[in-house]
C-alpha cells in the first residue's frame, strides 16, 4: 500500500548540496509534516507515495532555499535613496537622518515585508537580519513565512529604538522570549561594528552569547577607514580588540571582511568563524574586494550576504553568488577559483552553517525542514543546459524562480504569492516614497 504523504515534487534535476557535487536526474522530494523524507528517482516515487499534492516541474531545478547571511530589511524602503556615496558620507549625511526622523516600527514593518516579498521571489528562505524595532522585522517574517535569524541590534547611540546599550539589549532579550514558541524565529546578538560599540558593551555580548548560545553579528573589516578608527581609538585593529575581548568563536558572524589580513584570515579560520560575503554592496560603496579565494584555502567557512537594498540596490542572491565567484576568479588569477558548486553551497548550506541551523535546512537531506526552491531552466538564455548547476550560478535570473517552499508550505507557486498582497505592498510602499522624498528635498 502506498504511503500518504503531503507534498510530491518531481523535477529535472535536483541538486540537494549534500552530497557535495551531486545531481539527480528525474528524481522527486516526498515531503510530509514540514520535512523532506525521501528523495528517489520520480518513477519509483509515483508507486510508493501517494501525495495530496503532486508538483511535476519538467524543465526546473530542485535547490535547498538561499539563506541570505546578512540583511537589513527595513531599509528596502531606503532603495536608491542615496546613491553614489562612499560609506560614512552615505550613513552619516543621509541614511541615519532620513532613519532618524523616520523609523518606528511601522515603518520596519513595511519595510521587512517588501523585503521579505522580494527575497520569496529570488528563492530565498532565511535571512539573518540586522536592523532597530527587531520586533518589527520577526512580525514581518512571520506574516510572510520566512525563516529568520532577528539580530537583537547593539549600538552605544540613541535611536528610536532604545537609549543606550543596556536597553538595546534589554529590549532585545524580552523579545526573544516573545518569540521562543516561533518555530521559524531565532536570535543572534547584533552589535553594529567596533566603531559604534564600546569595550563594556562588547564584554556583556561575550557573557551573553556564552550564556545563552546566541550568534554575534558584527559588521567587521568593512572599510579602510574602520581600521584606521581602530588603531586611533584602541591602538589596534578591530579583530584583534575583538578577540581580546573574546568574540572570535563559532558563535562570531563577522560581515564583510573586506580588509582581513593574512593573519587575521588564519585567526578567524582557526577560532571556526564565519563571514558574510557581501560582494555587490563592497563594490558599491567602494569598500573593496574581500580576499575569499584566500579565506576559502585557510578553510574558513563564507556564507553569501545581499547587505541591505539601500546599498546593493537588490536582495538577490543569484546576482551576488555569479559576483562572488567571478570576482573570487579575477583576483586570484585563478579561474578555477571558486566553482560553481561552491558558489551555491555558500549561498545555502554554509549560511546555514553560520546560523547554527544546518541540522535543519541549508541542503535537501531526508530529514531536514523542507525548505526548497524550483528555478525553471526552459528560458532561452538558460539554453542549452550541460550542467544546472553552473547555469544557477552563471547564466539564471532570480525571475525564472518558480516555486518556494518553506517548512514544507508553498509560499510561491508560479512566480505567484499565496500569503502576500502585492498590490497592498505596493500601496504602502509608496506612503513611505512619498514621505522620505519630501524630507530629502528639504534637507538639500
């Protein structure tokens, strides 16, 4: 007799990471209660499985869901608001002034959920978030059905969202208990980077992260001006201040990273940390080219990050996973350097990694959460198709995403939402176009 099962996906191919380097032909996912029990050619499938819902996707590619390793999603709203603009004159001359006279929750909220809608439709299924009113961006999440790691942001400045540093993390603590019963929901310390958080407030996060098994995701390395601040301010490079205090660890997500020497490259691999790559937003505000062919070689482990769309201008993960293997290729000189695979193993299952949760998602192991995307390779500029996985990295737009699932529930069928309102993220969007640009032509 045939097993009853929830959901039934044969594809073309299947590429599930785990194994490394492998891909299935005609071959279906089985998926019961949220997770993958069984992956096996699509013939056997059909006699050992009876599904309530069967997807046959002729021409797609089944991948595990991108896990984006570092995001500010309120800021979608700040898409193209200042362009052109180096770091510091682009935070400080613009991005912290429009923030500061309007972020409040709503505006978070809205924020994240357009940003939410727009990672669904690139295939992305988690993303660890840095950003104020955190509990903004999980009420997002979770409306959209996402899975995310909300960074319970750390910074010694006053903002809209807490005074100083004792509240931020105050406030940040009672909302992971508000969310503990949010299966798709978890936490990380966020502390903003070493250039806004003092040596008192770095020693609470150690204690904390120690205690209670919390990530720290830091902006580290990100330009040239934050090493010089460090060396002024502590007569030593951030890292090295850092790991004084005792940050480095597994628990330590470090972003950027575009200025780690070979020593500090060796430490961050050593102490098991991670990095978020986030190759468009470094080129964009000319932070730089972060060595990663070198950092891969020393085995550290990288995940792929879109950064904010205020500084990309887009969350998505198919662009910047195609720029990091080609920039990795051009700086080494090497054109082996960074393949394909390994290309889409960071964009999955290492930022699954990073987060602590590669027991649960990151690859298309029986056992694991379903948490999948179907691109569809039957668009001429994906033709012909020798190997899928060099045409996801090389050749495949985010816009050929057909279907995403998270936690075994289809979010995107299509190319079409089957929670979100596009039209009413739209609509609000604009509210918020509307009053951020009359505040930019009165600020000059």
């Amino acid at each position: 007799m045939n097993q009853t099962i929830d959901t039934l996906i044969e594809a073309s191919w299947i590429v599930p990471i785990e194994p490394a380097q492998q891909i299935f032909t005609s071959h279906a996912l089985a998926i019961h209660n949220g997770r993958i029990i069984d992956l096996l050619p699509a013939a056997e499938a059909r006699e050992r499985y009876q599904a309530r819902t069967r997807h046959v996707l002729d021409n797609h590619v089944l991948i595990p869901g991108f896990t984006n390793l570092h995001s500010h999603a309120p800021m979608s709203l700040l898409r193209g608001f200042a362009d052109d603009l180096p770091l510091m004159t682009w935070l400080k001359g613009h991005i912290w002034p429009a923030e500061q006279k309007h972020v409040n929750y709503q505006f978070a909220y809205d924020g994240a959920r357009l940003a939410c809608a727009e990672m669904l439709r690139g295939g992305i299924t988690c993303f660890n978030e840095m950003y104020f009113f955190p509990d903004a961006v999980a009420d997002a999440a979770i409306h959209c059905g996402l899975r995310a790691t909300i960074g319970m942001v750390i910074i010694d400045i006053p903002t809209a969202w807490a005074s100083d540093a004792d509240e931020y993390i105050h406030k940040g603590l009672a909302l992971r208990d508000r969310f503990l019963d949010e299966t798709r929901i978890r936490f990380a310390l966020a502390p903003h980077a070493p250039y806004t958080v003092g040596n008192r407030t770095f020693e609470k996060i150690v204690s904390l992260a120690d205690q209670l098994d919390l990530s720290i995701h830091i902006h580290l390395h990100e330009t040239t001006d934050e090493i010089n601040h460090g060396l002024a301010t502590y007569g030593q490079r951030p890292l090295a201040r850092l790991h004084d205090i005792g940050l480095t660890g597994p628990q330590l997500i470090a972003v950027h990273g575009v200025h780690f020497d070979e020593h500090e490259q060796q430490l961050l691999a050593d102490y098991g940390c991670h990095l978020a790559h986030c190759p468009a937003s470094n080129l964009k505000l000319a932070s730089g080219i972060a060595p990663v062919a070198d950092m891969l070689d020393k085995g550290l482990n990288i995940g792929i990050g879109t950064d904010g769309a205020a500084s990309n201008n887009s969350l998505d993960l198919f662009a910047d996973m195609r720029l990091a293997a080609l920039l990795s290729k051009g700086t080494s000189g090497n054109a082996a350097s960074l393949p394909a695979w390994q290309a889409l193993q960071m964009a999955t299952l290492n930022g699954a990694r990073a987060l602590g949760l590669a027991d649960v998602t990151g690859s298309l192991l029986p056992g694991k959460l379903a948490d999948i995307t179907a691109v569809d390779l039957s668009d001429l500029g994906s033709q012909p198709c020798y190997d899928p996985v060099a045409q996801l990295v090389y050749a495949t737009s985010r816009h050929q995403v057909s279907h995403v699932w998270v936690n075994g529930e289809l979010l995107l069928e299509h190319g079409d939402f089957t929670r979100l309102d596009s039209h009413e993220i739209r609509r609000t969007t604009r509210i918020w176009h509307d009053r951020l640009l009359a505040t930019h032509i009165t600020n000059g």
